[in-house]
C-alpha cells in the first residue's frame, strides 16, 4: 500500500511516468527488500538489454516518418477511391484509412495526425457533420494499438515471455472487426440521414491513384509478411520498415528532403527513448514485486474471490480500463501484465487471448475522457473542446465496448490465426 500511495502522489505530481515507477520502486527496495541500491542500476540496464525491444524505436521511426510524408496521403487516396461510391463512403474510407495506417505506424496518435489532418478537414467541407468527421477519427486512431505491428504489444510480450509474432497477428481479425462494425453504424447513419454524395472516379483516374499508392501499400506486406512467414525477426522487419519508408519518400514520392527526414527521426526518437526508459524502469518494479511475491498476494486474493473464468476476464476489463484512464499504456501493461499472469492458467485463458484483451480494454481509455489520449490529440487537430471530442466519440465508444465483450468472451475470434503459425 506504501508502493501505490506513493506511485499514485507522484503521478498526480506531475511527474514523468517513467520517474514515477522508478522513484517508487526505489522507495519499496530501499524501505522493505534489505537490498543493496545497487540492484536498481543492475535492472535498469538488463531492462533495455533485450532485442527484442529495438523494435519499438524502429516502428515509431517508420511510422512517423510516412505520416509526415505522402504514404498517409495516398493511403487515404485509394480508400476514397474505393468506398467513396456507397453513402457515408468518405467517412468509412477514413476509417479504413486508419485501419491501414495502423498497419504502418503501430501508434494511435500518428494515425489520427496522419488520417485525421488530411480527411477532418475534407469531411467536413463534403457536407458531413463535426460530430462524425471528428468522433470516426479520434476513434479510428485508437485501432493504431491493436492492428499489427504495435508497439504496446512488443513491450507486453516482454513483460510476459510470449511470442511477438503470435502476438500481432491475434490483432488482426478483432482489428478488422471493430473497423466493419464501425463502418457499419457509419453508413446506416448516413443513409438516413443521406450524408454524403457519392464519388466517381473515372477507370483512369483509378489506375493513378493505385499506381501512386503501390509503394505505401507494400510496406505492410513486406514488413508482416516477413513476420508471419517467419522470414524476419520482429526487430528484423521494423529495421526494413525504416530503410523501405525512406526510400520511398525520397525517391519514389519525392516530396520529403533529407532535412525534413532528420527533423522526423528527431521526435521519432525522442519517442522511442521515452517508451524504453519506462520499459527500463518497470523492470524495476517487476524485481520488487516478485521478490515482495506481491503476485502470490494478488492471485491468492482474485482466486478466493472470482470462481470462474467469466468474472475473472471481467476483472481484467475493468482493471486495465480504469487503470487505462490514469496512466501510460506502456507503463500499464508492464506492471499488471507481469502481476496478472499467473492467473491465467487456473482460468485456461490463453496469454495471447489475454494480450488481445489487454490491448482493447486500454483502448476504450483512449477515447474516454478524462484522461482519453486520443481525444486531445483531436482538440489539437480541430480546436475544439474536450466535451465536443468527447460527445462526438460516444457512438463509436460504444461499439468499440460491444466489440472487446465480444473478443473477449469469444476467445476463437483472435485465436484463429495465432494457432496456424509458429511462435517468432
């Protein structure tokens, strides 16, 4: 209880999450383990000694750098090029924009920056209302978490010993389904209220649109792709990710210079240190957790309280969401992770399903006010206040709810995939 009193007054301080669990962790070695203070540089190091983690700076590199360049752009071309005909198609190309763009950048926030700079703008002057150019965005983005390659996902399959590669692919059909079920309610809303008018493209126009966007649409096959075939290592195909998105945007689009390329790598990397600095620091905290059994604590505590599977994974929902609401995603799966996953065998819940699970309860706090990540990445993008962000994000809030009950109680929906591959 001293450990969280004290991690939850540093936070409300103010203080960088990372200071946050590093601070804490010292404080609990210092006053209840008997260990030398020496054990907290120790863990720091072996905490960032892993390969596994040079993954997440390379797909934060490569993320931002095709969501400042034309690969965003001409993503979003050939989703317009094919939904723009059915009513709503504009909104529903967004979201699909999103959903694909996920698949490049592993990241909410360059999703919506790189979708929702381009389309809020145009959605809006089509005609469409703020409530739904703004609310399918700010919610669209948050599927950046849970389409692969996802940086959350490597840093909790770290913290849990599983294979990344099954990993990413569990995301891809609930991905995919939260995406559909979005764009349903979409376009059931547009035709009755008759939003949107339908875009034609002539067969010429469509070549060039798709002949533009072929180097952006390769990137996720070649980087998943030497994922599952099992060609490439996780950290193997984020370092291809890099060198592929440079090239592209310096010799195939051409609109990205050198010195705009490096002002990119800049914040990518500032980005990457501060993610692997709160992954260093957890490793901390995960030592004195283990070494205080705090997890032995907490399974003898869930166990005797929750008898079944159903209310152990509703548990888990409303832990990693509340918990969601107050602090780092990152932070959050590396210390719940850890503590929750002895449990999962005495409920035969598989660690993949779990992570699945994880991911999605997290990402309802994205679009939740109010501590919502996505909702003020929005107010940034459309100057408007939390409250409107938030109202307009309701509908697909909701949904987004329905979805994650559904994955989770269904547990074939994102264990179909992981059981045809390998673990990498």
């Amino acid at each position: 209880m001293v450990l969280v009193i004290a991690f939850f007054a540093l936070l409300l301080l103010g203080i960088p999450i990372a200071l946050v669990v590093l601070i804490a962790s010292t404080m609990g070695i210092a006053a209840y383990s008997g260990t030398s203070l020496q054990i907290v540089t120790q863990f720091l190091f072996s905490g960032l000694n892993n390969y596994v983690l040079l993954a997440i700076p390379f797909f934060i590199m490569s993320g931002t750098i095709a969501s400042r360049g034309n690969t965003s752009k001409y993503l979003t071309q050939v989703m317009r090029m094919i939904f723009g005909r059915i009513k709503g198609g504009s909104v529903i190309a967004a979201i699909a924009a999103c959903t694909f763009f996920a698949a490049i950048s592993g990241s909410s926030i360059a999703t919506i920056v790189a979708v929702g700079s381009l389309m809020m703008p145009a959605l809006i002057k089509e005609a469409y209302p703020e409530s739904m150019a703004i609310g399918s965005i700010t919610a669209g983005g948050s599927i950046g978490v849970l389409i692969p390659p996802s940086a959350p996902m490597i840093v909790l399959c770290v913290a849990m010993g599983t294979s990344v590669g099954q990993q990413f692919v569990s995301g891809i059909i609930p991905g995919l389904l939260l995406a559909l079920a979005w764009c349903l309610y979409v376009y059931i809303v547009s035709r009755k209220h008759n939003y949107g008018s339908a875009e034609k493209y002539t067969a010429r126009e469509s070549l060039s649109i798709l002949f533009k966007a072929i180097p952006a649409l390769l990137y996720p096959i070649i980087v998943l792709g030497g994922i599952y075939s099992g060609l490439t290592t996780p950290t193997e195909a984020a370092a291809i990710s890099v060198v592929y998105v440079i090239l592209i945007e310096l010799f195939v689009y051409r609109t990205t210079k050198p010195k705009d390329l490096i002002a990119g790598l800049k914040g990518s990397l500032v980005s990457a240190a501060t993610m692997t600095l709160i992954v260093s620091a957890a490793q901390v905290l995960t030592w004195f957790v283990t070494t205080q059994q705090i997890p032995v604590i907490v399974t003898g505590w869930i166990t005797g309280a929750v008898s079944s599977k159903i209310p152990f994974l509703l548990l888990v929902l409303l832990m990693f969401f509340v918990a969601g609401c107050f602090m780092d995603l990152v932070a959050l799966l590396l210390i719940l992770g850890p503590i929750m996953s002895p449990l999962l065998a005495s409920y035969g819940v598989n660690p993949i399903h779990f992570g699945v699970i994880c991911i999605m309860a997290a990402q309802i706090s994205f679009i939740t006010p109010p501590f919502g990540l996505n909702l003020y990445v929005s107010m940034n993008l459309t100057k408007k206040g939390l409250v409107d962000v938030a109202k307009y994000t309701l509908p697909y809030l909701i949904i987004l709810v329905g979805v994650t009950l559904l994955i989770t109680f269904c547990e074939p929906i994102s264990m179909l995939l992981p059981n045809l591959m390998k673990p990498v």
